[in-house]
C-alpha cells in the first residue's frame, strides 16, 4: 500500500473518530485550534480534522478547505449541505501574489418573478413560503463553486476530496438533543417526502443519540466522484433529478436553469487602512457593508478619539448608516443599479463622518426605518498552509435545516436562497429570473505589506457582517493580535434603534445607551473562525 492510500484511508478514521464531538456543544470562547508544521484549517469539527489531513497529507489550503467544506456539508445538514444554496470564499494565493473570490452563490429559476412572493401589509409572505418549502429553493450553488476553487488552484481531485464525504453520509452522524427537538416540532420536515425518510424513520422523529445516515447522499457523492466531477448535477441524470423533485412539488427549478448555471471567479472589494489591504467578497456578499463601516471610520479618524462611550457610540453609528443602506440600497448588480462605488467614496464617508460625529456630539442616534430579519444556518472554514496560501470559506443552507425539503431519491436537502431576497417587488434586492439574492456571508483576508496575515468568516446569519467588522476594527485598526481580536466583546445591529451586545460588553456602556433612546438587549454574537500569521508564527481561533 503506498504513502497516498494509507493517508487517504486515515482520513476516512479521521472523520470517523471526530463525529462526536462534531456535534459536542460549542463554547463561544475565544478557543484556540491547532496549528501544525502544514498549515491549520478552522471552522467545523469534523471538517477541522479532515483538512488537517489533507493538509499533512501534503495538499495545499484550497484542497484542505474543500474536502473540509465537502464534509461539513454532510457532517451538519442542519447549517449547510450539498444541496445549499449558497458558497463564497477569498483565497490568497502564494503568499498574496494573487487574491481572488468565488462567487458560489444561489441563482433564482427563470420562473421566478418580483411579485412571486406576494407579502402582505406587514412585509411578511405568507405562510413562509420564500423562507421554507420547495418555492424557497433555487439552483444550489456550493457544488460548483467548490469544483471551481479545487480546478483553478488546487492540487487534488476532486475524486480523493470528496471521500470523506461520502464516508459521513455512508457512516452516519450521532443526533444530538437540540436536533432531536428542531425535527420533532418541524412540520415542514414531517410532511415534505423526503425529508420526512430522513428524519422520521419509520414514522418517528430521530432520537437522540440515533445515527443519521444518509446512504442515498453517499451514492450521490460516489457517483460525482467516480466521475471526477460535479458536472452530472448540474447538467446530467442528477440535474433531471432534482429538476423533476421541483417540478413533483410545486418549485420552479428546472433541468434548463441547473445546466445554466456557473460558479464565478470575481474581484475582491478592498480597502486600505496603513499598510494593511482588506480584501472581502464582492456584492451580493456582505463585505460591501463592512467595508463601508470602515471607511466611515477612517473619514472620522476612529482611531484617535479616546476610548469609552463617544468612540463606542461613533462605531455603532458607522455600522446603524451602513444597514441603512445595505437593506434598501444593495442587490445583484448584474440586475439593478447599486452604488458600490459612491458608498464606498471618499466624499461619502466624510457626509458620513460628519453626520455621525454631530449625533455623537449631540448624544443623539441617527434615525433609520428598517426592518430586521434574523437568519441562520452556515459554516464558515479559514485555513492557512505552509506555502503561504489563505482561504476564507462560507457555505450555507440559509436557515435551519434550508428549505426543508429533500429530493427523494437523491437525499439532497434543499438550501433556502430565495429566504435571501427582499419580495417587495421594487426592492433593488426583489426576486426575478436569474438573479443572486443578497446574502450575508462575508469571507474576508487581510494583508499586511502585501503578505496575507488574517483569514476569516463566519456563520450566524445577518449578525456574520458586523461581527466581522467588530474583528477587523480589532485587528486592523487597533492592531490587536488575533486571539485579543476573537476575544473582544462585539454588538450587533441592523439599522434600526435595537442594539444587541454581548455579555462581556460593559455594562457601563450598555445603559448610556439605553438613556439614549436605544432598545439595548443582550444577544450572541455570530461564531467567527480565523487564521493569522502573526510574528512568522501560525494561529488559528474560533468564537
């Protein structure tokens, strides 16, 4: 047996073993991850310990992150899966010569309209029907966005990445407790065909401590990989297949719209901040929001302004005009005017700057009509290796468990994209044929004097963009190391006059809030996963 095949085979062990605790509890702490001699990968339990492998292996970051992404994917069906909706990632190539971003994201079928959704005089669709069931499902783009990353800059096949994919779905997943109870009150789950053969086994909710297999999802995956591609799901038997689980079930998604789609390689969003470059994936991602916090906080000189309330509050300005405009301005590009270039202008920020800086003054907060909307449901991977490369990874279902709903016969759980778009029919983020919704995924890398020194992402929905920037004012404006940048109490806002603070945050702080005029409640944070190179050393750290 050569030195390949008992590496290959010790993946396999390896994911096995980690199974358990994959599913273990996590504790948002600022917990440290190992980092060896070739490299480190972060993110996912089970998906840590593959990408490890990989990795020792002697593959390089984008192998690792995609036999890691590839196993997440099956190991926590509830966060993400084959079949999600949505993937995006910046790598940092040899040693930052290169920085590029993947755009892995859901397309709407050619069926789709503006007015598909139809809400009602509360903003709300009813009965959920563009959040859960088969209409909130578009093309699923992780697949291809995935097989992209591996064919332009990686080193494997994807025939030896996805093995230990396919050894999870063969092998099955303990089911934990809090799992236990999404499904047993999930009707959606119960009554959608094949979710309900994957979930309700013999008629029942899966118990805790049972095993989830997925031995359907296993031949899908031995099949794509005994192909060397994922070219049959989109254009293939298993495309007919999932065309013909829509068509069956009343969703749009047709065989033409699976073969039109493509992953894309794109241009990273940046911006400078002294001699550190931050490179973030482009609209519809959510670094376009991050980045405009920043730079609002650049115009103001945030830096300078002493610590304690007035810097506080100035920050939280930058990220409540931000929201504004992320939530009435952003969309496809492809497919309405957004004025990336102006949010992010130098006159911009200084209106910006301006207006923040008088509300501080005044102890006033900046008046914005928004509307909150809590989403969950993803991954985030960050990996590093020995040849310089980084990568930032997110792949996501959308909301829990995605649409709910599952291709018979092929066990593939459905990602809720469509959850992503805004169904006023005037919004520049409305649903129509062919276009991305707008989402929150935010992978981001930063350079320092053009070598790549911090990757990171992370999962919790809308809450991923200002837990980012929280990081990065840390680690970029501060110049805190990483493990200080993870650990840092962070707020989270949408726009309007709800603050959200950690625990941590001081309390001080959180009732002059309040006095303010602030609805100030204590929340998580979303989870956030990175690796740094810091003083020619590795770390790797989640939170």
């Amino acid at each position: 047996m050569n030195h390949r095949t008992s590496r290959r085979q010790f993946v396999f062990q390896t994911a096995a073993a980690a199974l358990g605790s994959a599913f273990a509890p996590q504790i948002l702490c600022a917990a440290e991850r190992p980092v060896s001699p070739d490299g480190s990968i972060v993110g996912e339990p089970t998906a840590e310990r593959v990408g490890m492998q990989i990795l020792a292996d002697g593959g390089n970051a984008i192998d690792a992150i995609v036999a890691a992404a590839l196993t997440a994917a099956v190991a926590a069906p509830y966060q993400t899966g084959i079949g999600g909706y949505g993937l995006s990632a910046v790598f940092a190539l040899e040693g930052g010569k290169g920085i590029v971003a993947i755009d892995g994201n859901s397309t709407a079928p050619a069926a789709m309209r503006a007015d598909t959704f139809q809400p009602g005089a509360d903003g709300r669709v009813p009965g959920r029907v563009n959040e859960i069931g088969w209409l909130a499902a578009g093309v699923p783009g992780i697949l291809a966005g995935l097989q992209l990353a591996l064919d332009r800059f990686g080193t494997r096949s994807f025939r030896e990445v996805v093995q230990p994919a396919i050894g999870v779905a063969r092998d099955g997943i303990p089911w934990r407790e809090n799992l236990a109870a999404i499904i047993r009150s999930n009707k959606q789950l119960e009554t959608d065909t094949g979710s309900r053969k994957l979930f309700f086994p013999d008629g029942q909710p899966l118990a805790v401590g049972a095993r989830f297999r997925n031995p359907e999802l296993a031949e899908l995956l031995d099949a794509l990989a005994k192909a060397n591609s994922v070219e049959a799901f989109y254009r293939g038997d298993i495309a007919r297949l999932i065309a013909e689980g829509f068509q069956k079930n009343g969703g749009l998604v047709t065989a033409q719209d699976m073969a039109a789609y493509e992953a894309r390689l794109v241009e990273p969003l940046t911006l400078t901040w002294g001699e550190q470059t931050i490179y973030t994936a482009p609209l519809t991602a959510g670094g376009l929001s991050v980045l405009q916090m920043l730079r609002v906080m650049q115009a103001m000189n945030w830096e300078q302004v002493p610590a304690g309330f007035a810097r506080s509050h100035a920050r939280i300005e930058a990220a409540r005009l931000a929201w504004r405009d992320r939530l009435t301005l952003l969309g496809d590009p492809d497919f309405a005017k957004v004025p990336v270039t102006r949010l992010l202008s130098e006159d911009y920020a200084r209106e910006s700057a301006e207006k923040i800086t008088a509300a501080v003054k005044a102890g006033k907060l900046l008046a914005h009509a928004v509307t909150p909307n809590p989403q969950n449901g993803t991954i985030n991977l960050s990996a590093v290796d020995k040849h310089g490369n980084m990568a930032a990874l997110t792949l996501t279902h959308g909301l829990v468990f995605g649409a709910q709903v599952t291709v018979e016969g092929l066990g593939l759980m459905l990602g809720g994209g469509m959850s992503r778009f805004d169904p006023r029919p005037e919004h520049p983020n409305a649903p129509g044929p062919g276009k991305r919704p707008l989402h929150n995924m935010t992978p981001t890398i930063v350079s320092r004097g053009g070598n790549p020194v911090l990757a990171v992402g992370g999962r919790g929905g809308r809450k991923i963009p200002n837990a980012v920037f929280e990081v990065l004012t840390q680690f970029v404006v501060l110049g805190q190391p990483l493990a200080e940048s993870i650990a840092a109490p962070r707020l989270h806002t949408e726009g309007n006059a709800t603050l959200e603070f950690e625990k941590a945050w001081p309390e001080v702080e959180t009732e002059s809030f309040r006095k303010l005029g602030y609805n100030v409640k204590t929340a998580v944070s979303a989870t956030l996963s990175a690796v740094a190179l810091e003083n020619g050393s590795r770390h790797a750290a989640i939170r």
